[in-house]
C-alpha cells in the first residue's frame, strides 16, 4: 500500500529555532497496476497542439508515458482501445507553486525559517494532494525555491512518489526587486540565501547567462517576470521592468535550447 505524508507545521517566531515538521504515514492507495490507452488524438497539458494517434501509458494511477501510437508494450498490460476519441486524461494547472503553504504569502519570513528539507517534503505532500484533486498535469511552474519542483517530478517519473506530470521552470528570472525577487519586509537583500536569487539579473548578458544556467540545468520553459514592482513590496506598479533587450536575451537563449518562455508582465514596456 501507498503512503502519502501529511505535514504539520509548528510556526516559530523568526529568532526562535526553523519550525519544527511532524511526519504522519496516512494511508493512500492509487487506482492499482498499469493500463495502455491509445488514443485518436491527445490534449495532454505538456504540448501546445492536440497530438495525433498517442499510445498513453498509466501506471499506479499517474499519467506515465506518451509513446507513439504503434509503440508496444507488454501483453500482460491492459490495453484500452480509445483510437476513435480523443483523450483529455484529467486537470491541467497552469500556475502552481508546491513547494510552499497559501499562508506563506503573507508570511515571507518562513521561507529562512523553514529547511531546504522540509520545502522538499512540503512540496512532495502538495503534488500528491494535487493528483488527488484530478490534475494531472502540472505545467510552467517557477520559483523562489530553484530546483525543488525538478527533484520531485524526478520522484514521480521514478515512481516513487504520487504526483502528476510537472513541467519545470526552474527560478524565475528578473530585475533586482522585481516580482521573481525574494524580498521580505525589513530583511537586507544580503540577508537572503543566494540559493532564492539565482535568476536576478540587471542588463542583457546577465540575462542570457542566467537562462542559459536554467537550460543546462534542466529547465522545460522559462520564465520570466518582466514587470515585477505590482509584486514587490513598496513597488511602484509598472517598474523597474525588464528591458526589451533583456526579455529578447532570454528569448534567444531559450530558443536556441528549442524552448518557449511565459512570462508575468504587466507594464505597458513589456
């Protein structure tokens, strides 16, 4: 049988200890074994067409593989002829962030407070609650915590971990004290682990190295927060912005690697 993780965070005031994470095995059982689908055509959440004849590989109740429709698989896997229908196999969420708690955004202050440890389990816990909500996909997902995201879809795609699908954006990429910037309300910028300002950039070769950096290290799509101050703490909606020659340096970067990039704007330059 399956266990999932459900965590209790104990909330310390910032000069005490990082919170402490209680771990409590619940039980959680998938839909059991492992079931071929082919399908006329596929909505799967990853590509920006409907595919063509796809043969959709389910194991242990995640969305495993998309192969060719006349890939084979094992006689012994069930097989579901759908080739007459196409197939939309559950929710896809566009915007998600797993490594954190809805209240950790009126509370920056717990992201030095809580353990890279803890993040990771965190989010391991929220993918598996995400599946069992009925998505399947999750896509475009950045963050403040860089390589969180990768290391659990890694645990999904191992099998070792209930989650759906994710796509990966690694950190987010824009200007000092845009809306991808950490910043918490009476904290120094050099108070801040570097490990959440990976992506903060100032000009276009500091862009174009930053996203190359995303690219080498496994990014799927790349994002960018190209007028931030609407987010930003005491920010003035509209600045500071990225540049056009700097959104056109990531762009270069991620297309060369044969990627796309989304992107947060909300000025008139972006």
């Amino acid at each position: 049988m399956r266990k999932f993780l459900i965590f209790v965070i104990l909330f310390t005031a910032a000069c005490q200890a990082p919170p402490r994470v209680e771990i409590a095995e619940v039980p959680f059982e998938p839909d059991s074994g492992t079931i071929a689908i082919r399908c006329g055509a596929l909505i799967d959440g990853l590509s920006d067409e409907a595919q063509r004849e796809r043969l959709v590989v389910i194991r242990n109740g995640v969305f495993s593989e998309v192969l060719a429709a006349d890939s084979t698989v094992p006689a012994s896997t069930p097989f579901l002829d759908l080739s007459e229908y196409t197939c939309l196999p559950g929710l896809i969420d566009t915007h998600t962030h797993i490594g954190m708690l809805p209240e950790d955004s009126s509370d920056y202050g717990v992201y030095l407070r809580r353990s890279a440890d803890d993040t990771r389990e965190l989010a391991a816990h929220n993918a598996e609650i995400t599946l069992q909500a009925g998505f399947t996909t999750i896509r475009q997902v950045a963050d403040y915590f860089a390589w969180v995201d990768r290391d659990i879809r890694e645990r999904v795609t191992g099998g070792t971990l209930a989650g759906p699908r994710i796509q990966v954006g690694g950190y987010y990429l824009t200007v000092p004290h845009g809306g991808g910037d950490m910043q918490i309300p009476g904290v120094d910028d050099e108070a801040i682990p570097s490990y959440y300002r990976r992506g903060i950039a100032r000009g276009p070769e500091q862009f174009r190295q930053n996203a190359q950096d995303l690219v080498d290290d496994g990014a799927e799509v790349l994002k960018v927060i190209a007028s931030g101050a609407v987010f930003a703490f005491d920010g003035v909606p509209g600045a500071p912005e990225m540049t056009q020659d700097e959104i056109a340096a990531v762009v270069d970067v991620a297309h060369a690697a044969g990627l796309r990039v989304t992107a947060h704007a909300h000025g008139a330059q972006s």
